[in-house]
C-alpha cells in the first residue's frame, strides 16, 4: 500500500494494560515519534515532490529542472526518462550520484514505492539530498529530502492534551463476515479502495461510537484515520492517525493518547489519506497530538 501515514515503530498500539507506569508509557511514545519526525530522513527534512512527466525530466538545482533540488545540488544531476511506467535516471558524469549507497551507473533503474517490496524504492544521493519515486494513482513523482531543510532547523517541538487514561478505551471489534474494501479519500482530491477488516464499537460518555480502519500492506496492526469536533481548532482539520492492535476473542484498545498529526502537517509534499466516510467522530477527542504551530506565524 502505497500512502503517507507517517508511522514510526511507536505508532503502534499497546495491549498493556492501564497502570500506574501508563504516563510513562505514552512519554516514551511521544519522545520515538518525536524522534522519527526529526531525523535526518523523517518528514521535517521533505523539500520537494515533483511529479514526472513521459519523457525525460531534468534533474537538479539548475533553473527550470523538472525535479528542483535544493541549492548546493549539481545543476545538472541528471535525467529521469519516463517510457510506459518505467524510470531510469541517466547520471551527468562527474555529479557525485550515487544509487542505493553506490556510484551510480550509466543508466539506473528506479524503483517506486509501488513495486519495491522489501527493498524499498531506488534511493539516489548527491551530498546530503536524496531522492526516491513515489507511486500515486497510477502517476510517477520524485519527492526530495534534504536534512538541512528549513522545517527541520526550525521545529518548536509538538504539543499534546494532557495524557488522560480514560482516552484509552477497551473496545468491541466486528469482524467482517467477508472480505470489504473502504473507500479512502486522500488530499490529491482522489480516493483508493483499501481493505477493511472490520469495525472498531467503542463507548463514550454513555454513547457507541464506530471508526472502520484499515489493513495496510505488510502490517499487523490496523490504521485508523479518524476526524472529531476538535480539527480545526485545538488539532489539525483533516483528522489524525493512530493504530490499534488486531483484536482478541473480539476486543481490542483504542489509545486516543497515541493518536498523531499526518504528514501534511509537516509538509507540502505529502500525499495524506483522509478519514473514510463515517470516521468523523460528533465528540471532541481531547487526547493526543495538537495542531503544529509552524515558526514562520506561530499558527497551526
């Protein structure tokens, strides 16, 4: 599956049970997916997303480059040739390229994150910026990494609600009788149909509650894009993320507590899913990630 959910090893749900060491539990959270945010690869260091066009596609910091790289780039890195849904990048000699940790070749197969499998897509490095292509709705775009970008120098750091056990809820899963698909809006103004393996029935002030996650590729655990009364002010207006461990003899624990911001907050060059029809909560969930005040206006 091929999506921006910014997932880190933390993200996923915790099956231990509520206790005097919870706060702790969600500290250490918090502290791994600040962690993978601000790494040298993490979202805060994304610079770019160009998409590709059949045919070739300059590549580097030169003026009118179809794929931008930042200043300090070669000007002229190379050539990305586009043909049936294939890419290869023909490097400029002497430009310093390098593929997957080697010297780049004359003309270098690229993989996407579509059909990279275990390898992960084709990585291309000149100095401290890399690139890799990304799948999306059939389209080809290079999205762009550099860790001296201005969002990773400038991060004021996240803020939560307070850390509140009782956002941490036992819930009923309803399996699918059958296979399902759901259908997932993303912020391309587009939707992809991803597999569902049920319904999450949780309780809330007296009230049921109902969020359908889904089952992404290569994972255990489900993912939950999930709206509330809170987005657009106290959190991001898109919704937030978390995940939830596959149930046991038909439970599961939905942690609001662990429920972060998506890549689009971060960047422009995310590609996000939004919450499916019927994940937007009527409540407000006053737990997890805060909107991110971004150092150029202080503002979510």
């Amino acid at each position: 599956m091929t999506r921006d959910t910014a997932r880190t090893p933390a993200a996923a749900a915790s099956s231990c049970a509520a206790s005097s060491s919870y706060p702790a539990q969600i500290e250490a959270w918090r502290e791994s997916r600040v962690a993978s945010l601000t790494a040298p690869d993490g979202w805060l260091s994304v610079v770019g997303l160009f998409w590709l066009e059949e045919g070739d596609n300059p590549v580097g910091s030169a003026p009118g480059s179809r794929v931008a790289l930042p200043a300090g780039a070669p000007p002229r890195l190379g050539v990305i040739r586009l043909e049936g849904g294939r890419a290869t990048l023909r490097a400029t000699a002497g430009a310093g390229v390098s593929v997957d940790g080697r010297a780049a070749g004359a003309e270098e197969t690229l993989r996407s994150d579509a059909d990279a499998g275990e390898k992960g897509p084709t990585v291309v490095a000149t100095g401290s910026v890399r690139f890799y292509l990304i799948s999306r709705q059939g389209r080809l775009a290079a999205r762009v990494k550099d860790p001296d970008s201005a969002a990773r120098a400038r991060f004021r750091g996240l803020t939560y609600f307070p850390i509140d056990p009782s956002w941490r809820i036992e819930a009923r899963f309803e399996e699918n009788a059958s296979p399902a698909t759901v259908a997932v809006p993303n912020v391309l103004g587009a939707e992809t149909s991803e597999r569902s393996p049920g319904t999450v029935v949780f309780e809330r002030g007296g009230k049921t509650y109902r969020l359908t996650p889904v089952l992404e590729e290569g994972e255990t655990d489900y993912f939950v894009i999930f709206g509330d009364a809170t987005n657009g002010h106290d959190t991001y207006g898109a919704g937030r993320f978390l995940y939830v461990a596959p149930p046991k003899d038909g439970r599961t624990v939905i942690d609001f507590n662990k429920a972060y911001n998506p890549p689009c907050v971060f960047t422009d060059y995310a590609t996000c899913p939004l919450p499916p029809p019927g994940n937007r909560l009527p409540i407000r969930v006053e737990a997890g990630e805060k909107a991110y005040a971004h150092e150029e206006t202080g503002k979510p």
